[in-house]
C-alpha cells in the first residue's frame, strides 16, 4: 500500500502536469502563487494607416480571420522575433541544421500530416547542399497550393553599424533605425526582410485562416530550403530527385513579397570568382605570401588583380567593358515600356535611398533609374581577400595570390555559358590569360504568365485593400516589383520560359504579391514594419493580405484542379 505522504507528491505531481494548483505541504489548501503575465509588445494592427479595407467585399468567414489576426498580431510578433533570434546562415552554416528542425516544426504545429528534413547530399557545382524542408497539409479541399520558403539569411558583415544586436529582433521606432520617423514600430535584424518577415507573415495568416475556420481552404505543399543565398543549389538537386512529392500541386504562392505588384518570374544570377596568383602569372611569390618588404624587388599579384579587375569596367563602375555584354537581351516591347513608365512616375528616389541607406542612385531620373533596375545585366564585385586580412592592424604582407567574388545578374535571352565565355575572352585580350575564372553556380532567369487564377486572386486582394499596384505584364523581360532585385529559383518550377536547358520545370502557375514593408536587405539595420502609417502596412494588414488571397484562390476556378474535386 502506498504510502499517505507518498501517494500526496504523485497525486500533486498529477495535478501541476495539468495546470491545477491546490496542493501544498502539509495539506494546505492555500492558492500557488499567481505566475506574472508576459508583458503585451502593445502592437497596434492597423498603426497609422490610411489604406482602407473595403469590408461590404469581405465574406463573414474571412472577416473572422481578421479579427483572430488583430487579437493575436502581439503573439505573431512574437513568432517573428523567435525566429530572427535563431541565426540561419548558409554561406557559414551557422544555425542551419537547427533552423530546418524549427521550420519542420512550424508544419507539424500547422497539423500537416507529413513533414520531413531532406539531406540533399552533394549540390551539382560539388558543394554539399542545405536541408530542404518538406510538408503536405491535406485539408480535403479540390485545390492544392505549393509554398516556397527560404530559411537562410546573409552573414552579418558590420555588427557595429546595427542599432541593435542582429539577431535579438528588437523593435524600435522608424526614427532610431534611420527609417520615416512615422513608423512608430519597426523590427530590426537579420532576415527581417529577406525572407522571415515575409514568411512569418504568411505562416500567421495561414495559422489564422485555419483557427477561424477550422480547416484551411486548400491544401499546402511546402518547400522550404536553406540555400537561397547560394543559389539554391540544394533546393535544385532536391526538386530534380523528388519531383513526385510536388506533382499534386495545380499552382504555387511565393511567401508574401511586398511588392505592390506581382512575381513569378526571375533575373538570371550567377557567381564566378577571379584569382590571379603568382604560380599562375610566372611572377611575384609562387609558394606562399612573403613578407611586404621584399616590393621592393619583387611584383605583386594584388597590384596585378586590382589592374585586371579595372581592365573589365568603365571608370565610374558602372558599365561592363567586356565585348558582347549586352548581346541576346530581349528588347523592349511597348507594354514592357509603358510598365515601366508608370512606374517611374511613383517613385520617390530620395525616400528609396534613405530606406535603403544610400545616399542617391546613379541617375536622378526616376524612369532612367526605373529602366537601369529592371533591365540590365550587371557586374558586381561582392567581396576580395587575399593577404593581410586583419582590420586595424600591421603586419606587412606581399600576398602570392588574391581572389574577387562577383555576382552577375542577366535577363532573358541570356545565358550563363555565353557570358562566362565573354569574360573569359576579355580577360585574354586584356592581356590576363593567366588570371583563373570560376564558375561557382548558376540560377537561371524564368518568365510567367499571369492570366491565372493565383495571379487573379491577389489581383482581387490589392482590389479590396484599395492598395494601388503595378499591373503585371505578359512574359515580361522586365524585371518584376520595383525593387530590381528579383532572383529566386522560378526557373524549377514555371509554366513559360526559363534559361536551363537542361531543366524540365513542373510546370506550375506562380505568382506572389502582398503589403507590408521591410528592406535593407543583406545590410546593416535589416528590417521589417511592424505599425504601418499612410499607404505603407503594418504587419497585421499584410497577414489579412495573405489570408485574402489564399481563400480567393480557393474560390477562383478557371482550370480543373488536378484532384478533379469541385468546391
């Protein structure tokens, strides 16, 4: 027989397990001491915003969804702030592993009935891939949506240039950050734009339909992959080896991209490095660095890579000097250049670049600056190491080998093999054979048609939001949003055209679009708004946003869904 004492620990230890107090020493009926509250963050879901919502175009149900997004917009902001604060680096590694297993669980909680963490092995380019998160939530419904994420960030370069710490996620008003000092809360840190924001977004909004309404209008195929930010190297090899995983989708929704627009396609991106070393060029030291003294008598490697890397660009920078650069662009047709006119005349260039942290662009002409970032092919340099690496000290170097990293983004009808060909052609007519040219990976450009019921659907939403937005134009060559930074590897999964010969995309209408606000993105003070105030969105409007175009979607129909059910 148990014991009166110990039958009183198990039966108390019962009692906690299930959140009842009552239980003390000695037989106590005294009340457990009251636990403080969690301080409320105080987010204000419609902030200072003028955009009206049209509420007579709203169903009851989906006004309920509202209403559950601004009870909770403090714990959705919480759900963001969790997962800024778990770093996710691709180029490092840093987090990765640990962040895959945080995202499986956001599906788990969402009630998918599948979900998994694939180890990709071996990218194509030799690199070994990311995870790719992978889930299917069936609701039961006719239509089934395919979600891409992202979970990868950028390295953070300059900590001391954040006014907070990079991952805690501190809120802070507009004002502090550097931003328009109208918006009263903003979110600052390491992906809060690019792409947590965004999808903590979206992943609320869904969280939220599915609590107002009981079940979700579709059903959700995710994809979310750690590689991003490397060209989506692992994603490639997962979409390539298991594309039977995703065949059940009728459309896909990128993560809520606050374009005041619509996306689907994307630029081309491609990464090659150039090294010169000694051993390469016959001159200069040829086994390691030397010591900085011997310049005296001896060439330097780095002196050499600064005068090849000035032999392939106009004196401001700006212009590549590489023969053919521009060769098998598409030209203009006039929808592309009227989008790209009505654009121009929106854009406020001063509030761009202080947002951005600049402090002008290259032309104060709002449709020249629109046209230079929506339809050109670039050359950057990204990065170059080599020799003494250490800031603020001494130590004299004369380095045997340097290398730079640059980023080229190319449009339709270009193609990584042809413009690595052209590089590699100027650089020997420049008199560099030696210098070593790397193709580190490539993603190729994709287009979209967006005569779809996805793309319809959020084109009904900004409708209802009152949200002015940039009408898509038909397989454009332009690229999509005003951001000009629009790569994302499309190409896998797209419709229409794309720059991979060697792909078969799925073959799956895309579109993304949505409110919000967040930039600076793979820079210092990244950030994400959290209240909005006039036409720009706080976060809980950019919720009901997502949430509107998902059930639109839902009740959109032009094309027999694949399952063959009716709604």
């Amino acid at each position: 027989m148990i014991g009166s004492r110990v039958y009183r620990l198990i039966f108390c230890t019962s009692l906690l397990a299930v959140g009842i107090a009552g239980c003390s020493k000695g037989g106590s009926t005294k009340e457990a001491p009251k636990v403080a509250s969690k301080p409320k963050l105080g987010i204000r879901p419609h902030g200072d915003e003028t955009l009206k919502i049209d509420m007579s175009r709203v169903p009851p149900e989906l006004q309920k969804v509202y209403s559950y997004i601004d009870d909770h917009i403090d714990e959705h902001v919480e759900n963001l702030q969790k997962w800024i604060q778990q770093p996710s680096v691709s180029n490092s590694g840093e987090g990765i592993p640990e962040t895959a297993e945080l995202v499986k669980g956001y599906f788990d909680k969402l009630g998918c009935q599948e979900s998994k963490v694939y180890d990709v092995g071996l990218a194509e380019w030799g690199q070994p891939g990311n995870p790719v998160v992978y889930a299917h939530c069936d609701e039961g419904a006719p239509k089934t949506l395919l979600v891409y994420w992202m979970y990868d960030t950028m390295p953070v370069t300059q900590p001391d240039l954040w006014v907070a710490p990079p991952f805690e996620a501190r809120i802070v008003d507009g004002k502090t950050a550097g931003l328009d000092p109208s918006w009263k809360k903003v979110l600052v840190g390491r992906g809060a734009v690019n792409s947590k924001g965004p999808q903590m977004t979206e992943l609320n909004a869904i969280m939220s339909l599915k609590a107002s309404m009981g079940k979700l209008p579709v059903n959700l195929i995710f994809i979310a992959e750690g590689d991003e930010e490397r060209m989506s190297m692992g994603l490639r090899k997962f979409v390539t080896t298991h594309p039977d995983l995703l065949k059940s989708a009728d459309a896909m929704l990128m993560f809520g991209v606050p374009t005041f627009g619509m996306m689907g396609g994307s630029e081309g991106l491609m990464y090659i490095e150039l090294t010169t070393s000694g051993t390469k060029w016959g001159r200069g030291p040829t086994v390691s660095d030397i010591h900085g003294s011997y310049k005296r008598s001896v060439d330097s490697p780095a002196w050499r890579h600064v005068q090849m890397l000035a032999s392939l660009i106009s004196k401001d920078g700006n212009s590549p000097a590489i023969q053919g650069w521009n060769e098998n662009i598409a030209p203009l047709n006039p929808k592309e250049l009227e989008a790209l006119k009505t654009s121009a005349k929106t854009a406020d260039l001063k509030k761009a670049a202080q947002n951005l942290g600049v402090a002008r662009f290259i032309s104060d002409d709002p449709y020249k600056m629109t046209l230079m970032s929506r339809y050109s092919t670039i050359l950057n340099m990204d990065g170059i190491w080599g020799g003494n690496m250490y800031a603020n000290g001494s130590g004299a170097i004369l380095p045997n080998r340097i290398t730079s990293k640059h980023s080229i983004r190319y449009i339709p009808y270009q193609h990584s093999a042809d413009i690595l060909k052209k590089i590699r052609a100027q650089l020997d007519k420049n008199g560099y054979p030696d210098v070593e040219l790397k193709l580190i990976g490539d993603q190729p450009w994709s287009k979209m048609s967006y005569d779809t019921d996805i793309a319809h659907a959020i084109e009904q939403m900004y409708d209802i939001f009152g949200a002015q937005y940039a009408k898509p134009v038909e397989g454009t060559s332009i690229l999509e949003g005003s951001g000009g930074a629009g790569a994302w590897p499309a190409y896998l999964f797209t419709n229409s055209e794309q720059g991979d010969p060697n792909i078969k995309p799925l073959g799956l209408p895309i579109a993304s679009g949505g409110l919000g606000m967040g930039g600076r993105a793979h820079a210092a003070n990244e950030y994400w708004v959290i209240e909005g105030a006039g036409k720009v969105t706080g976060m809980a409007t950019a919720e009901k946003a997502v949430a509107t175009q998902i059930y639109l979607y839902s009740k959109t129909t032009t094309v027999a869904p694949k399952s063959g059910k009716t709604q």
